[in-house]
C-alpha cells in the first residue's frame, strides 16, 4: 500500500467556495485519494515511495525535459562546475576515482560527470527506472535502490558521494540516517555535496498565501521549507568537515537576467507535476481552476520572486 500524505485540513482555506468535483478523473478531493508513489524494487515486490510529498512524475510528459533543464541550468548557475571548486582540493578526479549520485533522476548529472571524468568509475543510484538503459558513457552504471535500505558499499568506498534535492523527499529524521551512511562509504578525505532549493518565497500577498501553505503541510510531514539553508549545518552535524557553502540566485523579475527563462520553466513543469497536493491544498476542482492559480502564481513568481539555491560540499575527516 502507498504511504497516505498528511495534510492537515483545518490549515488550509479553499480556493473557491465549492467542493472538489468526485466525477472529474483529474479532481482529487479527499486527502485519502492522496497516495504517494508506488515502484518496485529490484526483487519485483512493491514498496511505497518514501516522500510525503514525492509529486512528480518522471514518466509524465514534460518531467524528464525538466530534469534535463534543471541539470544543466544549474550548472550554468554554478559557472559550469557539476562538483564545487574547494572539493578539488580533496578528490583528484584527474585519477581513477569512484563517484556516487544518489537519487540519480534520468541520471544527467552523473552521465555529465563521467563524462567530464573518464577515469572515474560513476554509480547513480534511484528507486524508480528512469535513468537510460542503454545509451550512457561507459563508465556509468545504475542500481535500483532506496538509500533508506542502507548502501550496499564497503566502508570507505566512495571517493565524492552527491545528494541534491532531497527536500521535499527525506523527512528530517531521516537526514541524519542517510549522511552517516554516506560517511561510512566514503573513504577518509572523500566529499560529499548537498544542493538543495529554497521553497520559501514570501514577497507578495500570493506568494505568502502560498508558503504558509506550504510549510504546513511540510511540517506536518516532517520535511522543512528552510531545509536548504541548512545544509551546512547538515554536514557539521554529521561529522563531516564543511569545506565550502555557497548559494546562487536567479532574478526572476527580469526575463533577460541570467537564467530567468529556464528556471520559469522549471518552476512552470514542477508546478504540473504537484498537482495533485495542489487541487488538494487549494480546493480546486478543475482543469480550469488550476490554470487560473498556476497562471496567477507564475505571475508572483516573474513579479516579485528570486530562484535561490544552497549548495555545500563536507569532507570526511582523516
């Protein structure tokens, strides 16, 4: 059975006055009907998605362009870096190192990588297929896993492990858990890097409206708005020396600002692909309905609003 998301219904207003419409295939009216994902693991039975919130679709059309989007206009946010510059001082990725990504995606990151780095030996690792089956460099593979199974590594294995944009997806308990597995499988010296998005963003009336939503049904899934800001803090907590903490910002009130167009169509996809916590949250009922709130908040967005992103990178002490 899928995970039931908690949303707490006295915390919320509704969007119009009616009920969510039970007939219309695409209303989702109650919280019940609000399943998370369901996949299987690479022994064929079923296990729930782990995210309260894990609302997107990689199979739905548009999420795996976004994927692809979001990989490569981050790296133009980073000046071209997939893997922050103090971490070069740790990892010589000029000799054969072994890398890990975990929650790979399509997997264009780690495919990036190895490809930047043809001595390197690159594992991504997720819970749902979707990274390429055939077409892929070399020296890239891909395991089905669920990082809270544990790693199935020996200790000191890894020589730089990435997470990136786990907040929506790995509740705050969880945390902790995952970071001392990735300090077990990685070597004396190894990194590990955190890139996480700021889901806040109260800079007008909708805006507010909308992270105070937001955050409630976040925290009442043990997940943090602020996550991003923290990742740093992440790292300490986790024994790892924190080697560089960065952040990055789009102006998204200035369409010819570096990046604006492609991180609006970022935030445009992800929208599509939250959805269904969306018709639930905002009681609307209709196709017609959402377009009218999706065309209002992107409007905030464009208006008011900045994209920002945290990064930091930790070392394992020797």
């Amino acid at each position: 059975m899928g995970t039931h998301m908690s949303i707490p219904k006295d915390s919320f207003k509704r969007h119009s006055g009616r009920k969510s419409d039970h007939s219309n295939p695409t209303s989702h009216s109650t919280i019940e009907t609000l399943d998370t994902r369901e996949t299987y693991d690479s022994r064929g039975s079923e296990k729930a998605y782990s995210s309260p919130l894990a609302c997107f679709d990689p199979h739905r059309n548009g999420d795996s362009d976004r994927m692809s989007v979001q990989h490569f206009g981050l790296k133009a946010l980073f000046e071209g870096r997939n893997i922050l510059k103090n971490v070069n001082k740790y990892v010589d990725f000029d000799s054969p190192t072994r890398i890990l990504d975990l929650g790979v995606g399509t997997g264009s990151w780690i495919m990036d990588v190895a490809t930047e780095n043809p001595n390197a030996t690159c594992i991504g690792i997720d819970k749902l297929p979707i990274f390429p089956q055939a077409i892929r460099p070399p020296n890239v593979t891909f395991q089905i896993l669920d990082i809270l199974d544990g790693l199935p590594y020996q200790d000191n294995y890894f020589d730089f492990v990435q997470l990136r944009l786990f907040g929506a997806c790995l509740q705050l308990t969880n945390w902790p858990i995952v970071l001392k597995e990735v300090y077990r499988v990685l070597r004396p010296g190894g990194c590990v890097q955190l890139l996480e998005c700021l889901f806040e963003e109260a800079t007008d009336e909708f805006l507010t409206v909308y992270t105070n939503k937001l955050r409630v049904l976040m925290a009442a899934n043990d997940l943090d708005v602020h996550i991003a800001k923290q990742v740093g803090k992440l790292l300490a907590d986790s024994g790892y020396t924190v080697i560089q903490e960065e952040l990055k910002e789009i102006d998204l009130r200035n369409p010819k600002a570096h990046l604006a167009k492609e991180f609006m169509y970022i935030i445009d996809e992800s929208i599509n692909g939250c959805r269904p916590i969306l018709y639930e949250i905002y009681g609307v009922a209709t196709d017609k309905e959402f377009a009218v709130w999706k065309a209002e908040y992107l409007a905030a967005r464009r208006n008011s609003s900045f994209s920002r992103w945290y990064a930091a990178a930790g070392m394992k002490p020797i």
